[in-house]
C-alpha cells in the first residue's frame, strides 16, 4: 500500500521542521546544552509540526552520537527505532481517546519503571485539551514532580482549554501558521522528488487553501496527483472546488460599476461550474483584502502575479478604503451564512445587494448651535421650494408650521440659553386621551441622548456602542422604538439586559417609564428627523419632510 505525503515527508531531523525557526533554535540548544526540561506544552493550529517536533524532541534527548549538537543523528539504534515506531520508551497518547481519571492513573503507575532502552521515558500527549477536569489533577502532581528519567510533551490546537495550573508546570512553545511562501517552496521540493509534473501557479493554489497548515497542503498535493494528470491550475481549481480568479475579478469589478445584474450572474456561473459557495466567498474576501493592502501601500504583502496587481491596481484607485472594509465585513459575514441547501447562492446574493445599497442620506446638524439654521428659517410662513407640488399640498404642507411655531420656540429652550428639561415640560408635557407621549418628551429624549448614553456607558460600554448606532428614535406612548440600519446592530442590540440598561437610564435621568423596541429603518424614505443626534424641532422636521435642506453656518 502506497504511503501518503504527508507521512512520507513528514520531518525526521531539526532541519527539516519548516515555519518553525525560533522553536527549532531553542529545542536544539536545549538539547545540545542538555538543559531540556521535564515538560513541556506545545500548542498551535493544526498542521503546523506540533507533533512532528515533539518526536524529533524524543529522539533528540535519546539519540547517542557522542556529538549532543548533531542528535538526533538518524543513524544510532535509537533513533532508527523510533523512526520505525518500536521505540519502547516512546509513548504516544491520544488523549481524545483517553479522557478518563482511571487513564492517568494507569500512566501513574508504569512511569516509575525506568527506561528499557534509551535515557528518558517520553511521553507525547496528542491533544491534551480532551483531558477531563479529574484526569487533568490526577496528572498535576506527576507534572510537577515526575521521575527523573520522564519527559512529558503536552500538545494542543485549544490552549484556552488547559488549567492554568497545568500550564504554570509546563515550557510553553507557540506553533505559528506557516507563511504561505515557506508551504509553496516545501510543496515544490515534494512534487520535484515525486516527478510530478506540475504548474507553480496550481502550487500556489494549493498552499493559499492550506490556510496555513503544512499536513493540509501536502495532503491537497497529494490529492491531486492521485489524479494522474499534470497539476495544473485548472485542475487544482476544479478538484479544490474552487473558482478561477477571473470569476472574483468579474465580481468585483461588477461592484465598483454598482452593477448589481452582473454581480449575480457572475456568482451563479461561479456556482454552476462546480464552485463551492464557502470557497468563492473566501476567495472574494482575500481578493478584497489584497486590494486594501494595495490602497493602503502594502502591495508587497500580496501574493498575486503582475497581471492581477496591475488589475488590483486598477480596482483600488476606483474605491475607497472605507468602502474596501465594508465589503470584506459583508462577504465574511455571508460565509458563515452559507448553509443552505436549498438555495447556496442566497447568502452571496444579499451580500451583493448590501454592497451596493446607497447609505441613507444623514442631515448634518451643529451640535453646539442646534437652531442656527438660516435656510430653514427663510423659509418660514411660507411652503418649502419643491419641484410639482400641489396647491392642496402646500396647503397641507403650510398648516402644520404655524401651528407647531409655539411648540418650536419652547424646544429651543437648552441648557445654554438658561433653560433646561423642566422649562421645556411646563410648556408642552402632556399626555393624550389615548396614551400617547407628546412631542415634547421625544424632542427631549434626542436632546439628551449624550446624557442617556453617558449613564448606559457606565453599567455597560458596549450597550452604549450599540445606542451609538442608533439612526432614530420614536416614542409611541409607552414604547421607545430605536431604529437601526441594519439588521445585524438591531440583533445585537435586541436581548433584555440591553432594554433593561437603556430604559433604567432613561427612568434615572428624565423620570420616564418606557418599554425599549428596536426596529431596522434603513429605507424609510431617507427620514433622518427622528435621530437622536439632531437637536431640531417639529417646524425644521416638517421643513425636511418637504424637501427643504439644513446647511451648517457660523
């Protein structure tokens, strides 16, 4: 039976550890000096030589060539056994298979015999995260005093898992994803020695889908060539499930040109053609990704040919960075929401639809001078310009202004002025017949939103973030409705202990009982009057709902 790569090349010597340098450097200094420690914890992302150096670690302290820098030599008796796996002082465990107290204890028990052939016992503990609470403090005491001639190397994917009292006993080495390059260059020295026909470009391919783990870019090479073919990109494409770069470009480019059709169809040629829906979008997150590297000058970080960074190039001069970031946010988020069956291009067609949704336009208000509106105030008395309006709309349009004028002058009371909430509410505050707040209190809650958010900020800051979003507020007798533009903020927000926050914070400060609701109102008609952030009243609300503008003076 054929042996698969990953075994076959799997590292026999220091040398042959690849992305692993300062590890590899300490370990073998360790040895040569013959300072290695009793235990040791060796974590990081699968793939990554975790295993592979903890072997080469047990052959290391039991190698005897006379020369401690040159162990493990693969030459003595030794290390020869331990590479044919009948090294009886070696002692591999899974511990997702053994999870038990009774396990640990067994182990306990036999590592006080002493060594049958080397110098030290090595015992390798393959994810040693699985261990339970009880095994994990039946093992506390033999970690922390274990025999002379034991070594324990702990390994693990989930170093969060292990008791801190675990870790304090151990020498911890950090395994790091191995760079993109290094995994291209051991790729290419495998499919050389195999005589494999074989295209740099597919190589590439392969080693950028790794993710960052040898072990899966060997297994991918050799999947590959199982198939007998030369490798190709095509044919890495087609066995990866992957899409070719054109399909991205064409999306992408399709996105710039706010051309929504394209977008689509250039998804579902992508899918038809066998692409799988988590692959295009990850491949359409790193292409965004690159061209924010080039936006940003980093273009040195991009692993891409001439071709497509002049195209990179090209794409980034007609976006921005902001923009750039938003959509990687979109289609990273899609990713996730790939699951259906039914309908796999689901997810990326909303991402492209919410990529290209115009923002809602914002009224920008002075903040310190909230009335210094001079074109609104020109316009008073009389109906706002607006292109085919209606006599009987004007008139309409004309009635509310004079009747709200008295109310406006109230609103304008701040605490600037002298005035305060109080001032305001011996005006105006009143309750209708059916419940209904009055304007009064809403204009109040958006004057003193800052206050608000201020109080929520204190119990919990990232429920005063979430207020920070808001894009309205509309208080409909006893419900506060908080809009926001999408649905995402509004899920985040939209969990009882945030309610609870805002409304004890408005209780505290304004002496209100309201029940806390939270809506999406992006598309509603571009109405930004009710936002929190705008300090104006119902005569400049009704102004902006004719179409007339707010322009910031000193």
């Amino acid at each position: 039976m054929a042996q698969a790569y990953y075994r076959k090349w799997r590292p026999a010597v220091w040398d042959q550890i690849v992305g692993q340098e300062a590890i590899v450097h300490t370990l073998h200094n360790a040895v040569s000096q013959n300072k290695q420690v009793h235990a040791y914890l060796f974590s990081g992302p699968r793939g990554t030589g975790k295993t592979s150096t903890a072997r080469i670690l047990a052959k290391a302290v039991n190698c005897t060539n006379p020369d401690r820098s040159a162990r493990p030599c693969g030459e003595c008796e030794n290390c020869k056994a331990i590479d044919a796996g009948r090294f009886l002082d070696l002692i591999e465990i899974d511990a997702a298979s053994n999870t038990s107290v009774d396990d640990v204890r067994e182990l306990r028990e036999k590592i006080n015999f002493a060594p049958s052939q080397g110098e030290f016992k090595v015992y390798i503990i393959d994810e040693v995260h699985m261990l339970s609470t009880a095994a994990f403090n039946a093992l506390l005491k033999t970690l922390e005093e274990p025999p002379a001639h034991a070594i324990f190397i702990l390994a693990t994917t989930e170093i969060h898992k292990i008791p801190a009292t675990v870790l304090s006993r151990c020498q911890r080495y950090e395994f790091r994803q191995i760079p993109l390059n290094h995994i291209t260059a051991q790729l290419k020295t495998i499919a050389e020695a195999e005589k494999l026909d074989f295209e740099m470009d597919a190589l590439i391919m392969i080693a950028r889908q790794a993710t960052g783990s040898m072990r899966d870019a060997i297994s991918l090479l050799d999947q590959i060539a199982s198939t007998g073919d030369r490798i190709t990109l095509a044919l890495a494409e087609e066995v990866l499930g992957t899409t070719a770069n054109e399909k991205v470009i064409e999306l992408v480019d399709a996105l710039l040109k706010k051309a929504a059709d394209q977008a689509i169809s250039t998804i579902h040629a992508a899918l038809d053609s066998g692409t799988d829906g988590r692959q295009f979008s990850n491949q359409i997150v790193d292409y965004l990704r690159n061209l924010m590297l080039v936006k940003i000058g980093n273009s040195k970080d991009v692993e891409a040919t001439q071709e497509v960074k002049k195209v990179m190039q090209e794409h980034s001069n007609a976006t921005c960075v902001e923009k750039l970031a938003v959509w990687i946010r979109i289609f990273n988020q899609a990713q996730h929401n790939l699951g259906s069956r039914w309908q796999p291009s689901l997810a990326l067609e909303l991402a492209v639809v919410e990529c290209l949704e115009e923002p809602a336009p914002v009224v920008k208000v002075d903040s310190e001078r909230p009335t210094s509106i001079p074109t609104a105030q020109k316009n008073i008395g009389r109906p706002v310009s607006r292109p085919a309006v209606e006599k009987k709309s004007e008139e309409t349009a004309t009635k509310p202004i004079g009747q709200t004028k008295e109310k406006e002058e109230i609103s304008e009371i701040t605490p600037e002025k002298g005035g305060g909430p109080q001032d305001v509410q011996k005006g105006t505050q009143a309750v209708t017949a059916d419940g209904r707040s009055t304007a009064t209190e809403e204009e109040e809650l958006r004057n003193r939103w800052k206050e608000i958010r201020a109080l929520v900020k204190k119990e919990k800051p990232h429920t005063e973030a979430l207020l920070n979003s808001c894009k309205s507020i509309h208080l409909e007798g006893q419900k506060l409705k908080l809009g926001f533009e999408s649905d995402l903020l509004k899920t985040k927000m939209d969990s009882d202990a945030n309610r609870e926050i805002t409304r004890k914070a408005i209780h505290d400060l304004l002496n209100l009982d309201v029940q806390v609701e939270c809506e999406v109102v992006k598309g509603k008609n571009g109405n930004h009057s009710n936002q929190p952030n705008g300090q104006h009243g119902n005569l400049v609300n009704t102004a902006i709902s004719l179409g007339g503008e707010i322009i910031d003076k000193e």
